[in-house]
C-alpha cells in the first residue's frame, strides 16, 4: 500500500478485500503449523548404522520421514516445514549442542517431543539434556535396536513423559479503557514477536463482538471462536485448522466478529481449554483481552506470564491504571504487570511527569504520539509496525521485557524456556 493518506479508491478497494479470505503465497506455506498432515515423525541422524537402528527400533510409522544430517540440518529445513509431533536429531560433532538446540528450539512449536542422538555418553551430560534443557530422552552411539525401542518407541507412541507443562508463554494486552489503542498494541506486538524471536505466535481476540483485530489486519474471520468459548466439548484437534487465519509464515489469528445484538456467553472453561490449546502449538499467545473483565478474562488473566496494562496520557487513564493494577492483582495473577504509555506528547495532554506521580512510577513502555500513522494503517489493514520506525523501537523494549530478546539478538536458554515449563 502507499505510505500516502488513503483516497476513497483505495478505502474502497481495502473494504472490499476485506470480504474475502486472506491469501498466503505458498512460498509462505511451508512453515504454517496448522497443517492436517503434520509429520508424525521426522528424524535427522548423521550416519547410516544409526538410521538403521532407529528404523529398526520404532518400526513402521506413519508419516515418518528419515534424513541423513545433524540437528543443524532440522534447524535449516524446520525454518520452512511443518513441525513434526516427535523429533529426532543428531548432536554427534556439533561444537556448540545446546546452542544448536536453542537454535531448533526457535523454529519448532512447544508441544514437540525432541529426543536426541549424541556420541557422549557421561552421567552428567545426560542429566544436563534431559532435566535442565527439556529434551525428552538422550540415547549415545552406537545405538541399537532395542534400546531405541525401550526408550524411544513409548515417546513416538504417544506414552512417555506427558505430564509436564510444555506450553508456549501467555501475554494479555488490555486497554485501562476504550480508546487506549489496545488493540493496535497487541496486533503489532503479535508481528514483532514473531520478527525477533522466530517462534510461532498466536493473536487471539477475545472481544467477540466490536473486535477490531481483524479489521485491522483485512482478514475474514469466522464464528469458530465463540462456538469454541461456549461450547468447550466441541472443540477437537482440529479447531486451529478450521479458525486460524494465516498473517504470514508463523502467525495466526484467532478471532470473532459476532454481531452487536449477539446474545455471547463465553465460559471460563471454553477459554482455558483454547488458550490451553493455543499454548501447546504456540511458542507465544498474544491475547487482546476485554475489559472489565469477566470470568472468561480472569482465567485468561491467571494464565499470563505478563499482563500488559495499555493507558493514554490522560487523567482517566491515571485513575484506571491504578484500579487496574489492584483489579489484576486481585484475579490472583502472577504474571508481572506492564504499564504502556500510548500516544505521548500528545498536545492537550498530561506530560509525563503528572502520569508517573500518578501511577506511582514512569511507565515501562512509552509510544510517542502517532496521530497520521496509527490512524491510516488501521483503515489500510496494514500492520503499523511495518511503517512506522518509533513504534518499532517501542515495541522492541516491550519484546524484550516479554521475550527477553532484543531485536539484534538471539534469545540464550531458548530451548529450556520453549520446551520446558511454560507460563
């Protein structure tokens, strides 16, 4: 689209793509990870009598697929295919195993089963894997049949260690009131997560009706959401195939555009059961979540890692933050609260000093007033970030209080946090 202020052609073109579904390029399609036919089993191992006893130890399985390579070699093809439900790497002559882990931990969805190949075969090292850096089994060469069966077999069957809680990070953005632009917050956040951390992120929209997430982005939604939040019993494997609209390689939206009238009673176990589901596929849940909240959002509330707390440089918003602040602290939250300034500077407005006495502290975040570019990227549907260079640098503090990643960095520890206890 053009950086200009849109004309009415251009409005009208956007309302118009509007009513149809957005299309992915399938060069894009090949990281999606809401595919019918992920891969049961993918296994890369550097050596033939190693891919022998590996074939002759979980036998047939459907869908498997076998590749001659170490875990580099799953980091640089799993960057564009589907994450399998088990996989198998090898680490024999890689320097720097736990980095390269960390690397495929960044390409994978949390709810993979990793199991690995290596030549050491010390106590400690094996303690090390499978404890501290939340790899499920380690086997060391020379592998044979029966050990791979033993110890194997039961986690490409479906047994094994299941019962830890491996789910993807939770993050709720709310607006202190209407009209903070908390939804634009968690749309753009959404995308910069996905841009520094190279993990699958979902945007869910619990604003079943007057959500504005959607109409942001261009994309067409269906009713699948709001039959998932109040009839949890229907929602079945194949819930985020049917609702997630693609946003590119590894996002997704997850929203609802019910109508004004519409009679929506949300139930608190339809929402844990999605944003369970959610985590499980999903490296980071972005979830734009409605105010005052209910007993859907404060189950949402209890589940986040970070509670996003979205104000305006006004004296509303100095009052609603400090209620809000006590309102989530009373949910039993334990996530940690961050307060986001949005539009400051704004003329007319509070300076800056007011809102820190006022809140009792200088906001954590601050996005300085964007009066033309926030405005026309929302009737675009075209994310903001993309254009907008100080949105982009605000968004980049708040990823990193959240993602502990910067935007010139990698994440250290990635494979533990993806892969190990959630929040």
């Amino acid at each position: 689209m053009a950086a200009a202020a849109p004309r009415a052609a251009e409005v009208a073109a956007v309302l118009n793509n509007r009513m149809i579904p957005r299309e992915i390029p399938d060069a894009q399609r090949g990281g999606a990870i809401m595919s019918a036919d992920r891969p049961s089993l993918m296994v890369f191992v550097a050596d033939e009598a190693s891919e022998a006893a590996i074939r002759g130890g979980i036998g047939d399985v459907l869908g498997a697929q076998l590749r001659r390579g170490t875990v580099r070699s799953a980091v640089k093809a799993l960057e564009k295919e589907t994450t399998p439900r088990v996989l198998i790497v090898d680490i024999s002559g890689v320097e720097d195993p736990f980095g390269a882990l960390d690397d495929l931990a960044s390409v994978c969805t949390p709810d993979v089963r990793v199991l690995v190949v290596g030549e050491r075969t010390e106590i400690a090292f094996y303690r090390d894997i499978t404890r501290n850096v939340g790899v499920h089994e380690y086997l060391h060469k020379p592998l044979t049949r029966d050990n791979v069966a033993r110890l194997f077999a039961p986690h490409i069957q479906g047994g094994g260690d299941g019962g830890q809680d491996r789910g993807g990070q939770v993050t709720v953005v709310c607006g202190v009131h209407g009209g903070v632009g908390a939804t634009t917050l968690a749309v753009n956040l959404a995308l910069q997560l996905e841009d520094v951390t190279r993990g699958h992120v979902a945007l869910l929209d619990l604003h079943l009706r007057g959500g504005a997430a959607a109409m942001m982005l261009g994309a067409r939604v269906t009713s699948g959401l709001r039959v998932a939040l109040e009839e949890p019993d229907r929602v079945d494997s194949l819930f985020l195939d049917r609702v997630a609209v693609p946003l590119g390689e590894r996002v997704r939206l997850i929203a609802a555009e019910e109508p004004m009238d519409a009679d929506t009673r949300p139930t608190e176990e339809g929402a844990r059961r999605v944003i369970e589901m959610l985590r499980q596929r999903f490296n980071h849940v972005v979830i734009d979540l409605p105010m005052p909240p209910g007993p859907m959002e404060r189950m949402a509330l209890q589940r986040a890692r970070h509670v996003v707390l979205v104000l305006a440089p006004d004296v509303a918003s100095i009052r609603d933050t400090v209620a809000m602040k006590k309102l989530v602290s009373a949910t039993g939250a334990a996530g940690r609260v961050i307060t986001v300034l949005n539009g400051a500077g704004r003329k007319g407005y509070l300076p800056m000093k007011l809102i820190a006495e006022g809140i009792g502290a200088v906001p954590d975040v601050v996005i300085p007033d964007l009066p033309r570019q926030l405005p026309r990227a929302a009737n675009l549907g075209r994310p903001a970030l993309r254009d907008s260079p100080p949105l982009r640098r605000a968004l980049g503090v708040l990823s990193q209080e959240i993602a502990a990643v910067r935007s010139v960095e990698r994440p250290r520890s990635l494979f533990g946090r993806m892969f190990g206890r959630g929040g």
